[in-house]
C-alpha cells in the first residue's frame, strides 16, 4: 500500500518534471503563455513620439507596406542606411553598424537583435477579412505565373532557380511565401492535370471563390492547416512575435498553445496591444489617404530632420556621410509629392502584373464584383478564425484615431499652417465631422440647460 502510494507520487512528480508527454495540454500550456507574456510586457520607450536612431517597419504581409517602403521609406533613406536586406530570418546580418533602416516580414521577435532602446517601430494594419482575401489571391496570383511551364517538375526547377539568384530577393525566398506560393502552385498544376485527364465539356460556374475545377475554393484554403498556421492571426502573431518564423525558441511553443487553446489568446492579445501603444505610428491600410498623410507629418519630418543633422553638407557642398542623400532638400511637402507620384505609378504596375497572371487561371478572376458574391457564411467563418486580429485592428483604429489628433495638433501649432489646407492629399471630412460634432455638441447642451431652466421654473 506504502509502496504503491510512493509510485504513485513519484509518477505525479515526474509527470510535472516532463510535461512533454502531452505538451500541450491545457495547464502546460497556461504556465507557458502566461510567462511568455509577462516577460514580454515590459516596456520599451519612454516617448514614442521621438524618433530614434533605428527605423524598423514591421511589415505585416498584405498591408500595402511595399508602396511605404518603396515610396516613403526609400526616398528618404539611402541604400547606404539600410539595413541588410532581412527578408527571411537567415539574410539578417545584424552587424552592419550604424544602419538607420530596417523592413521586414520578420516579426518582433528580430526586436531581440536589434539595439531596443535606440529603435523606434512602425507598422501598418488591415482589415482581417481583407487581408485574408488578399493573402489568397496574392498567392494564387504569384503562383499561377508558373503555369507557363508544362508540368510541375519544370516550375519547381525554375522557381529553386529563382531562390537562388544572387542579389535579387525573389517572393518566393520571403516569408509567407516561401510557404503559400509553392502549395498554391502544386495545387494549380494537379488541377489542371485533373481537368487535361477529364476533358471537356468544362463546367465551371461563375464563382471565381468557388470554381474548384481550377483553383483551390476560398473556403477551403482558410480552412486548411496552412493556413491556420500562417495567415489567420497574422497581425496578432507578427506583432506579439509568435510567427512560424520567429527568431526566439520559445514562441514555437506559445504559438501552438495559443492555437490549440483559444482562451489562451487574450494573453496574447495584450502583449500586442501593448506594443502597438509604443510605436512610433501606425498607419491602416483602409484608411490610406490619413495614412500616408500622417506617415509624412509625424515619421518623414522627423527622418528629415535626423538625417540632415546627422548628415551635414561640407563647405565644398557634398555630402559626408551618403553619397546620394535622399533627404537633401525634402521637406514634407516634396515629400508627400513624391508618395503620390510614386504609389500610382507602383499601382499602375502591380494591377497589370496581376491581370496578366490571373488570364492564366481564366475564367477565374479575382474582381471587386466577384467578391460581393462570397457568402456571408465564409466570412463569418474568416473573422471567427482571426478572433485576434478583430481585437487589435479595433485597438489600433483608436490609436490611429489619437494619433491623428496629435498630428493635426502639430499642424496647428507649428508655424506654417498654410501647409495644411493646401494639400490635397488630406481629406477635410475629418475637420468638418469634428466641426459638425463641436456644434451639435453645443446645441445639445443649449437644448438641456433650457429644458432645466424651464423645469425648474415649473417646480416653482
Ligand atoms: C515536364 O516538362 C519537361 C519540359 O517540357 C519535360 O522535359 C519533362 O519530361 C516533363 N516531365 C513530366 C514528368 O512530364
Ligand atoms: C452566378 O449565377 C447565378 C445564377 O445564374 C447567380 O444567382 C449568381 O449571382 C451568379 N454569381 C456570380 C458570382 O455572378
Ligand atoms: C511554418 O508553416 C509552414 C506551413 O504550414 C510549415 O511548412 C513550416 O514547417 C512551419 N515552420 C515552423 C518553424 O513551424
Ligand atoms: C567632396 O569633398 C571632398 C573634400 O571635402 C572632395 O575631395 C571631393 O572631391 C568631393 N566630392 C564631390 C563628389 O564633390
Ligand atoms: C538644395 O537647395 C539649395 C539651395 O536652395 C540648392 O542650391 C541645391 O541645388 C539643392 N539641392 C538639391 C539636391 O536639390
Ligand atoms: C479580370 O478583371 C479585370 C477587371 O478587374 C479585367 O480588366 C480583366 O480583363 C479580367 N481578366 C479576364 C481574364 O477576364
């Protein structure tokens, strides 16, 4: 009896001493995340107004974050002040000093690398729903280009050729897609393999969401693993630094707890929140005009100033530091100029590549009126599965809400107000909604003192 009492004991004991047995059970899983996220509390920045000496763009897949890096981020800093390019965790190469830029797909977790105290973070957010639709056709739309080739070993030869280019980063060396591309393509050529087998007559609906005979459904892809494991929760995961790319050991685990315990997620969620509210700015994807206004206003004059202070023009009228320093001359307003030029022309651009490559899954086609025939079904089912990214999209609509206050504040105080009202990037509804507010606000407090005044008279 004394015996079996101590095995039993001594068992208790060692299952707590190796919980691997089933690492994920739910008490296991608790312990983990709730450490994981108390020692990721701690916080980073004191003013998170002020900008600091590193730049880094947290760029979440789908935002529209390439049009930021390409026409902001790359207009003001030169080549020489970026950081190595860092695409995919294994090309950073932390040792470049003095590097002042640093975009990535990489989560937060590339924070453990960087100087924390003299970075200052930025990101862009989406819609969940958008950026799930987007991740979906974007995938498709990258990897129905390989369709080109007759079969399947072809385009894989030619896509491990494309890895390997030296100089060139290809969408397929960089996280997600690394991952979501060539599942795509595989899954396009069997199909097509399945409709040679068949023949005709070909039967394929008018639904492009739907249209299985030539590409995965939607609503089979946001419910495969994959995507389970890479899209859904993005936002929430890049931003807390749980991605399936993250740097640190431990996110793996805390990653999978989440997922397989949903409760566990609020946890989560606060650790990304937290982070949000320490950013430098955060722009949102629907709101792009605001946007990129407050980007100019509240990031690109502060890098203007930086480098012009960090960068002084010799007397013999040349630059020290760069050779060719992007931000000689820029002002906020040249600035936002050249966003707008250069976002049309991106978008201009990136709309034919996409038409071209979707003629190749025809009569698939990924339209804004297709869209509006995806049941309601499917995207109460995408929002359920982004539960997390609802949350902070609706905490960073506030922030973003604060943060414009604080820069049309800085607009009034500073000593060129007519940069304002002269640009028309800059929608007014915002300043006209607050006005109506101001004055509806002051009518209904006239309404209310009346009616006391008359109530108390009656009393009387
Ligand atoms: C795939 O296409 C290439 C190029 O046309 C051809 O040489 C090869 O035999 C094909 N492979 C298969 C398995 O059909
Ligand atoms: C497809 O056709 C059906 C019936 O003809 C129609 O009700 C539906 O709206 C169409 N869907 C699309 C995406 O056009
Ligand atoms: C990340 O996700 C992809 C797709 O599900 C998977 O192939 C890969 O092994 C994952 N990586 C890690 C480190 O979990
Ligand atoms: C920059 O200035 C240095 C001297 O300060 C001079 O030797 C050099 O030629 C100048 N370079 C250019 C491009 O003007
Ligand atoms: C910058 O402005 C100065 C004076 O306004 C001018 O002489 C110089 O050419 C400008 N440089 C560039 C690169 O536009
Ligand atoms: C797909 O839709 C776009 C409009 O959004 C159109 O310009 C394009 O021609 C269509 N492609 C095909 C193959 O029908």
């Amino acid at each position: 009896m004394d015996n079996a009492l101590r095995l039993v004991m001594l068992l208790v004991l060692l299952a707590k001493v190796y919980p691997s047995s089933n690492a994920h059970d739910f008490e296991h899983c608790a312990t983990t995340v709730k450490q994981w996220a108390s020692s990721s509390l701690h916080s980073d920045s004191k003013d998170g107004h002020i900008l600091k000496d590193l730049l880094f763009f947290l760029h979440v897949p789908r935002t529209g974050g390439r049009t930021y890096f390409y026409c902001f981020l790359k207009k003001l800093y030169s080549s020489s002040l970026e950081c190595p390019r860092s695409y995919d965790k294994l090309h950073f190469d932390p040792r470049k000093r003095n590097c002042r830029l640093l975009a990535t797909h990489d989560d937060y977790s590339i924070m453990s690398k960087l100087p924390r105290e003299k970075t200052s973070v930025v990101t862009l957010l989406r819609s969940p729903i958008e950026r799930v639709f987007s991740a979906y056709e974007f995938s498709l739309e990258v990897a129905a280009r390989f369709l080109v080739h007759p079969n399947m070993t072809s385009a894989a030869k030619t896509s491990a050729r494309l890895r390997l280019k030296k100089g060139v980063i290809s969408t397929l060396e960089i996280w997600p897609w690394k991952y979501l591309v060539p599942w795509m393509m595989e899954d396009l050529f069997s199909r097509r393999d399945a409709r040679k087998i068949k023949g005709p007559p070909y039967t394929y609906g008018n639904d492009s969401y739907n249209m299985k005979e030539i590409v995965m459904p939607l609503h089979e892809f946001i419910n495969h693993p994959v995507a389970l494991d890479i899209i859904h929760n993005g936002a929430t995961f890049q931003v807390a630094g749980l991605t399936n790319n993250s740097n640190k050991w431990d996110a793996h685990d805390v990653r999978h707890c989440v997922m397989t315990h949903q409760t566990l997620g609020k946890y989560v969620l606060e650790v990304a929140k937290k982070r949000l509210d320490d950013m430098l700015y955060i722009g949102l994807t629907e709101e792009h005009k605001e946007s990129a206004a407050m980007f100019a206003n509240l990031v690109g004059s502060q890098v203007i100033s930086q480098l012009s202070a960090s960068n002084p023009v010799t007397e013999a009228g040349n630059n020290t530091l760069t050779a060719e320093a992007q931000s000689e001359n820029m002002t906020v307003e040249k600035l936002m100029e050249t966003y707008g030029t250069c976002v049309s022309k991106l978008r201009s651009s990136q709309s034919k590549r996409r038409i071209n490559s979707f003629k190749r899954i025809s009569p698939a086609n990924f339209t804004k009126e297709a869209r509006l025939h995806v049941s309601e079904a499917i995207l109460k089912k995408i929002t359920s599965l982004n539960a997390l990214d609802v949350e902070l999209y609706k905490h960073a609509q506030k922030i973003f809400a604060r943060q414009y206050q604080v820069m049309e504040l800085k607009l009034l105080d500073s000593d060129r107000p007519g940069r304002w009202q002269s640009k028309s990037y800059i929608s007014f509804t915002w300043e006209i909604l607050y006005l109506i507010l101001f004055i509806s606000l002051l009518f209904f407090i006239y309404l209310y003192v009346n009616a006391k005044r008359r109530m108390s008279k009656l009393k009387i």
